[in-house]
C-alpha cells in the first residue's frame, strides 16, 4: 500500500454505510422516478431525500451528486434528510455537476442555482424566500406572500455546516461560507465570510492583468 493511500479498514462505519447504499439504490432510484427525477451518472445518495415539488416547477441534478441524509452518513448527523421544495409553479432548483449535501434544506419560490462542484455542509438551509411578508397587515390577509428574489451559487463554493443562505444571494465562484453564518448580501469570489450577518473576514485573490 502505497504512503497515501488509506487503509479501508480505518473507517469501518464507511464500509457499513457504502454496503447500506448499495442495497437501497433500486429503492431509492423508484422514489426520484415517482417525483419525475431522472437518477444521474455516478450518483452517491446515502438516503432518499425528501422532494416536495409543486405541480409545475423543477429538480434539476447533475451528475456526479453526493447526497448524505441517514445520520449515521456523516459525523456531523444531519438532523434530517436532505430537502428539496418548491413553492409555485415556476420554482426551478438546478445543481450543476459534483455537488455534495449533507443534511440541507433548499426551499424554492422562485430560483436556487448551483453550479458545479459545490458543497453544502450538514444541515444548512438556502431559502429564496422569507415565506410570510414582514408587515403584520399583509401577513393577515396573505400569509404566504413573502418577498421572493433566486439564490446564486456558482462553481466551487464551501457553504460550511449550519449556514443559512437567504433570498437575493449570489455566492462568488470558489468562496467560502463559514459554520452558522447567516448570508444577507452576495458574497465576492474567493472570499470567506462568517458571521451573522455575514461580513468577509478574507478577501480573494485580486485580479491580475
């Protein structure tokens, strides 16, 4: 065995949870089917997400998607499946390829968009809406009508555990979102915020000419 390679029997929970998968994957593959998913090339799903779609809005998935909801999937313990939901009938929730979610919540109204090779850490939530308006008069009369704007994340964003990203955020390619930040405004590329709200503790590489 070569100096980097890993000894497979150093983590013997991960072979228990890889014997698990592939014994549910004729399961899990039907309920993508039942919600008119077509199941990817090389997907890893420990665990059937739970999908709520609305009747005419959209699951887009990429290949190469890794999905952790059992528990027992990742240290971390997401505290419940990975969720998709959408809220009206033109919603659309699009990843691009090698995504990874452990435990997150992605709810819909109007647009959530990853791009490729993006991860989502254990139990963080990325909602484009703030579900119910802030006006007590209007949260009378329409409960439901919060603001709506999408939600952006492009190409090889970190979106660390407990994070929670809000309507109107574009994530910069490559940056990086700290555990339990609350993500109000779009974040540069390269960057690393944390905080709640948000604030860039590390600025990205400049631009060179």
């Amino acid at each position: 065995m070569g100096a980097n390679a890993e000894d497979p029997w150093a983590k013997p929970w991960a072979i228990g949870n890889e014997l698990r998968r592939l014994s549910s994957v004729p399961w899990i593959r039907l309920g993508f089917l039942a919600h008119g998913v077509p199941w990817g090339h090389g997907w890893r799903i420990f665990g059937m997400p739970r999908i709520q779609l609305h009747r005419g809005s959209k699951l887009e998935l990429g290949d190469g998607l890794e999905l952790r909801s059992w528990p027992a999937s990742n240290p971390l313990t997401p505290h419940h499946p990975v969720v998709f939901a959408t809220r009206a009938p033109a919603a659309v929730i699009r990843l691009g390829s090698h995504c990874g979610l452990t435990g997150a919540t992605l709810v819909a109204a109007t647009r959530i968009e990853l791009g490729d090779r993006v991860l989502v850490g254990a139990n963080a939530v990325l909602v484009d809406t703030d579900f119910h308006p802030v006006d007590a008069a209007r949260r009378r009369e329409q409960p439901n009508a919060g603001a709506t704007a999408p939600i952006y994340i492009e190409d090889d964003v970190f979106i660390g555990m407990n994070a929670i990203i809000l309507k109107g955020v574009r994530l910069g390619a490559g940056c990086t979102v700290g555990a339990g930040s609350v993500v109000t405004n779009d974040v540069p590329p390269g960057a690393v915020v944390a905080g709640n709200p948000a604030a860039v503790v590390r600025e990205g590489p400049r631009a060179t000419s």
